[in-house]
C-alpha cells in the first residue's frame, strides 16, 4: 500500500489529496495496474478520515479510468 500524509492544515480538501497521491503512485510505479487498494472503510480509518472523503476520490479516480472498483472484492 502506498503511504499518503495528509496536510490538514492545506486548502486543498482531503479527497483531492487523496486521489492525486494515487495518481503520483501510478505516475511513478509504486502502483500497478491490478494492485487492490484497501476497502474503504479499512483506509479511511488508517488515513484518519471518514468513509465518504476515501469514496469521493476513489469515484474521482474511476471517472478519470484510473481505477475500478468491485463490489465485495476489495
């Protein structure tokens, strides 16, 4: 899993640095096309932010065709 620190402090909303640190991930092979991400619920709690900030990106990022996601399979 790639590590994504978070600036609270930052006007840029939380689900933007989320989806743009998966975006650098990809960008520079730290992910790769299959690698799961963890569910939501899972991340959202290591990252300290609520279930709806981790699905905003994600649905960002599936919008732009960079991820997918699949109900009950991670």
């Amino acid at each position: 899993m790639i590590a994504i620190a978070l600036d609270r402090a930052s006007d840029q909303p939380l689900y933007t640095q989320i989806r743009e640190a998966v975006r650098t991930a990809l960008a520079e092979g730290r992910l790769h096309p299959g690698d799961r991400l963890p569910p939501v619920t899972v991340w959202a709690g290591e990252l300290g932010v609520t279930p709806s900030t981790v699905r905003r990106a994600l649905e960002d990022l599936t919008s732009a065709g960079l991820t997918r996601s699949f109900v009950g399979r991670g």
